[in-house]
C-alpha cells in the first residue's frame, strides 16, 4: 500500500502540522516543566476535535488502519533527523497495553508509527522494557483528579544493564494533559542513567 493511498497528497497539504521540532520550548515540552526531566518532546500534528485528525486517528485506534501509523512515522522521521541533541535517541518504545486491551483491540495502535520512525532513524525498537500493570478505562472518560491519581501505578520496568545509561523515546498517539507519557517517563527513569524523550504523531489543546 503506498503513502497515497493512505494519505492523499491534498489531505497530506491539509494537516495542521506543528513544526514543534523546530523549537525547543515547544508547548510539547512545556507540558512536563516541572513534572519530570525530558531531553526532547514534540508532535507532528495538531489534534482538533472533529477534523482530519482526529479521523485519522480514530482510523488507526479503531478501525484496523495500522497502515497510517507508519505513514505518520516515516513522515515525522524526516522532521526528527534534523534535532540536535547532545544525546541522540537510542531505544524507540511505544506507550505500551495492557495485555487485556491489547487482546481486545489486537494491536497497539502506537507500534507501527513507533517502528516506522525506529527503522528510519536506525534505532532499537524496544516493545518489552516498559509494560503496563494495571487493566483501566479510557483515561479520556476520567476527571482530571482522578486520572493523575491513578496513572502513577499503571506502568513499570522490567530491565538488565544492557538498558542502563540509554536515551528513550517513548512514542504515543494523542498528547493532551501529558500524564500517562508522565508516568511512563518516570518508570523508565528508574533505570540507572536513562534519558527520556517523548514523541506523538498529535497534540490536543487541553
């Protein structure tokens, strides 16, 4: 299946795209001041409710259309090859599911974008050291109170010393208040000298 199939040229000009990779202090970034240190975050695109956007994602979440995750990573990889960072990225990983809702959508709707900008970027995809812990509802549904309550639990780290002292990029669709990316970000850092960024294919206003 070709790019065009997926993404038509036209739609492709339409896409409200952020440039966050531009600019450091993007509001990406801003997001985690004070919440947990980050090297790097951005987005490729902004999410608005009801457009093109968000059709896309409720395509590749719901819908079975892997496919434009991986449009959407080969994409954001080429914007991603020009950071300058003092540390490059090293390990590419997807916000991970639980086992039960990976059973019920069958896929996690993260992984190919995640593997598309690993292979672009000629990174190590890593599905195994991040893992969830708890089974929860759609955080959307939830209060704001009540879901930053209950997300510091919902991740872990399984890990040996060939993951010490490694950059991470934690890789998720959507990102909106930050505090699932949060809490994965923390989990990673108790591995001894990790670094973590944060990529998402959009950004919601929230």
């Amino acid at each position: 299946m070709t790019n065009e199939t997926v993404l038509c040229t036209n739609c492709r000009h339409e896409l409200p795209l952020t440039q966050y990779h531009l600019d450091s202090e993007n509001e990406a970034v801003k997001k985690f001041y004070g919440k947990v240190e980050i090297e790097h975050a951005s987005a490729l695109l902004y999410f608005i409710k009801k457009g093109i956007v968000q059709e896309l994602i409720h395509n590749l979440k719901y819908k079975g259309h892997e496919e434009i995750g991986t449009v959407l990573g080969n994409w954001y990889a080429e914007d991603l090859k020009e950071l300058k960072l003092e540390t490059p990225f090293e390990v590419v990983i997807p916000v991970p599911l639980h086992p039960k809702k990976f059973k019920e959508r069958g896929y996690n709707q993260v992984t190919a974008f995640a593997k598309a900008i690993s292979k672009n970027l000629n990174l190590t995809f890593d599905d195994a050291v991040l893992y969830r812990k708890k089974y929860s509802k759609t955080q959307s549904k939830k209060n704001l109170l009540g879901r930053s309550e209950n997300i510091e639990s919902l991740f872990d780290v399984k890990f040996s010393e060939e993951n010490h002292n490694k950059h991470f990029l934690i890789v998720d669709d959507v990102l909106t208040t930050g505090s699932t990316l949060e809490a994965c970000a923390k989990a990673l850092l108790k591995i001894p000298g990790a670094k973590i960024s944060i990529v998402c294919m959009a950004m919601a206003n929230s």
